[in-house]
C-alpha cells in the first residue's frame, strides 16, 4: 500500500460527505415543492484488491467511499395505491357535483321549487271552486297554471344546460390528458437518455409521476415499469404511453342531451376508434352524461305529461260558463308532451270547465273545479309521481357524499403513507446535515493528521540522514 493512499482515502470521504450535504440541502430547498420526492446518497466502501500480483500485495483495507449513485425514494406499492384512490375519489367528486346541480335544478325545497307551484296551482282550482262566477278567480288559475309550466321549462333547461357544459368538459379534460401523454412520452425518453449515460434523472422522474398522478385523477391509470426507468402508462385496456410513444383519446357520442340513448357519450382511441374503459373525473362524468342526468330528465318528462293527462282528462269531464264541454288545458309546443314542450292552450277564462253541470242549466256551478282542487292530494298524482323523485334524488345524493366522505378519508391515508416515504421531513435532513457535517470534519482531520505525518517523514528524517 502506498505511504499517501491515506490521502486518496481521505479525500474521497470528503468529496462523499460534501455530495451527501449536496443532496442534504437539495432535500431542504424543495421540502414545500408539490411532487418532489427526497433523495438520498448511497455510500458504498471501496474494497481492496482480492487479486494478488507477483511483485506487489495489497493490505486489503481498501480505498475509500464512493459516492456516485443517488437514490429517489419512493414506494412502488404505495403509488399505485395513490393512482387508484385519487381515481376513486375524483370519480365520486364528478358524481357528487352532478348530483348537487340536479337537485339545484329542482329548487326543493323552496318557494320557487315545483312541487311549491303545483300546489298553488292547485289551491288556485279551489279558489274558483268557492267563486266560479269570479272572473278574476278563473284567471289567477290560468296564471298559476302558467307559472308551473315556466318552471318545469326552467328545471328542464337546467339539466340540459348541465349536460351539455358536462359534455363540452369532457372534451377539455382528454385533450388535457393527451397533452400530459405526450408530455409523458417525451419524459420517458430523457429520462431513458440519462441512464443510459449515467447521469441522473431524479429531477425528471419527479415531474413524469406528477404528471402520471394527474391523469389517474382524470382518466384513472395504471403503471408497467419497464427497463431505463421507463414506464408504460395504461387506461383500462388501452396503452396511453409506451415509452417515448404517446397515443390519443377521444370524445366521441352525441352532443345532444335528448338522444343519449342511442349514441351515448364515450371516450375512444382517436385511432381506431376502440372504446376506452376510464375512471377518474371522466369516469364520473360519462356516469352523469349516460345516466344521472337522463334519469331525472326522463322523471321530469313523466312529471309533465303526467300533468297533463290528468289536467286535461279531469278538465274535460266539466262544462264552461256557456255550457260547453271542457277542452284541452295543457299541451304541447311541438311533439309529444315534456318539461320543455309542455305550454298552456287554454287562454280564455270563461272557458274554464268549473261546472259539473251538463248544458242547459245554469253553470255557475262548481263541482268540477272542486274536483280538480282535490287532484293533487290524490293517489297517483302528478305531485306524489315528482315528490318519489325528489325523495330518490336526496337518497342518491346523500349516497354519493357518504361515499365522497369514506373515500376521501382512504385517499387521505394513502397520500400521508406515501407522504411519509418520499416526503421530506425536516427533522431527519437536520439529523443527516449534523452527521455528514461531522464525518467531512474528521475526513478533513484525516487529512491533516496525514500531512502532518509526512512531514515528520520527508522533512525531519533526511535532516536527520544529512
């Protein structure tokens, strides 16, 4: 062993020391950086030759410290938990949003919620049962009548108008998701370059998992590592990314909310077409675009010719003030009869059906507008169809934000698990700091012992030689 291989030991200590508080320091800068992941300094011995020559041994105590690998770390396991639940409950929140505007579309309950107007409506039919001589009293049940109409027109409107702002983000969101493809893509390749090289690509892993992250709340993924520290980035069945390649997805389906059933939305390959299986915001909002927000619409529909059958059926049955049978009260502005079509063809208040009388008698009597008064505490009627519907949308929404709230509370224990491997904590770095500290200085008293010892060798003994 040579007389100053002591140094050549000393100094690669120093140099490992000095890289550990690098990357010490690098672990501090960025403990409040969203995605960063810690990094730590893989320290191994550098071992004497087991080889002996024929002129020269070894002592076998080796050479020093290397210090070259630095390791990202992370948990395989635990981030593909976290692809998971995040998909899981950004699915839930798209679900749980889409329940909440439904019930906001209702107004109930509330004075200008629907069920308030059918029963003023129907309290108008009483008012001129007590006077069906009024005028005026023939005129407000028109008015009122009128007033619901207007209302299942507007909670009609606001499903369609959630719909199709639902589906105009659903495109937004996967073209977003093929921008964060091929920018995967173009990761994987760099960092593929960088191994092959030698150098490090930590940095640029960090930013491909962020990006991986966000899609699996949008689209729902799952990760193949392969080799280089590439991976292969999949969507139900389908490959997004594989390795530095990038496919597309998109929207395809009908853009008008009232013909879901034939063509419903879907999220396919743009190459091919292929159906696509997603989860993540998509996921929940393809559920709201097929099937919350067609069921309730079709209810509301139902409300509505409901409605008018029974309106127009008990209308019929009495007679105006001229002795006349009742005709149609509601019908329809073109096609058959829904929330948006539904409209009020009767606008002439002496023709009113109020009597129960036939014609040549007097008609000021008031039994058929009393029987329409009683219409809307009956069985089966339009008002116990709409309330079954309210009741089942507060189940399903209560439903979904008890789900939200389970899974939320899941999601927050993967994300503080993942947290705690590849976080930063500033308590241990400080610890990591203290100790790297302390070996550069003894590396550095090595040093100094060393010089000091070859001084005493070259200097002192050859004055003592001459």
């Amino acid at each position: 062993m040579s007389t100053f291989s002591g140094l050549n030991t000393a100094t690669t200590s120093l140099w490992a020391q000095r890289r550990a508080l690098d990357v010490t320091g690098q672990n501090i800068s960025n403990v409040n950086t969203e995605g960063y992941s810690r990094q730590r300094v893989d320290m191994r011995a550098i071992g004497g030759s087991a080889v002996p020559a024929f002129y020269s041994t070894g002592s076998g105590i080796g050479g020093g410290v290397n210090a070259d690998e630095v390791t990202r770390i992370r948990d395989a396991f635990l981030e593909g938990r976290g692809h998971t639940e995040h998909a899981n409950s950004a699915r839930l929140v798209a679900e749980t949003d889409a329940y909440e505007l439904v019930e906001q579309s209702f107004r109930e309950p509330g004075t200008t919620g629907l069920q308030n107007l059918m029963s003023d409506m129907w309290r108008g039919w009483q008012d001129v049962a007590n006077k069906p001589e009024d005028p005026a009293a023939r005129g407000q049940v028109l008015k009122r009548l009128e007033t619901l109409v207007g209302g299942l027109h507007f909670s009609r409107a606001q499903l369609d108008g959630q719909w199709e702002q639902t589906r105009e983000n659903l495109g937004v969101l996967v073209d977003d998701v093929n921008a964060a493809a091929e920018t995967i893509a173009k990761l994987n390749t760099a960092i593929l370059r960088a191994s092959q090289s030698g150098l490090p690509a930590n940095d640029l892993t960090d930013q491909r998992d962020a990006l991986v992250m966000k899609l699996a709340d949008q689209v729902g993924v799952s990760v193949v590592p392969r080799n280089g520290g590439v991976v292969d980035v999949i969507v139900g069945s389908v490959t997004l990314v594989a390795g530095g390649q990038a496919s597309k997805l998109a929207v395809a389906g009908t853009i008008d909310p009232t013909a879901t059933a034939g063509d419903p939305p879907r999220i396919v390959t743009a190459t091919g077409a292929l159906p696509v299986t997603v989860g993540g915001t998509a996921g929940g909002q393809l559920h709201s675009l097929n099937s919350v927000l067609p069921t309730y619409r079709a209810e509301l529909d139902g409300v509505a010719a409901d409605l008018a059958t029974t309106l127009n059926t008990a209308h019929a049955a009495g007679f105006d003030l001229g002795g006349v049978a009742g005709g149609p009260l509601l019908g329809s502005s073109g096609g058959p009869i829904t929330a948006a079509s539904i409209t009020v063809v009767l606008t002439e208040p002496e023709k009113i059906a109020a009597s129960s009388i036939g014609p040549g008698t007097p008609n000021l009597d008031h039994g058929n507008a009393d029987a329409l008064a009683q219409l809307g505490s009956g069985v089966g009627s339009p008002d116990t169809r709409y309330r079954r519907m309210i009741v089942e949308l507060g189940v399903q929404s209560a439903v979904s934000q008890r789900n939200l709230g389970i899974q939320s509370v899941i999601t927050g224990q993967v994300d503080a698990a993942r947290e705690s491997v590849a976080g930063v904590n500033l308590d241990e770095e400080m610890t990591n700091m203290l100790s790297f500290q302390h070996a550069y200085s003894a590396a550095g008293r090595l040093v100094t012992a060393i010089d000091e010892m070859l001084d005493v060798l070259i200097n002192r003994t050859g004055r003592v030689g001459l």
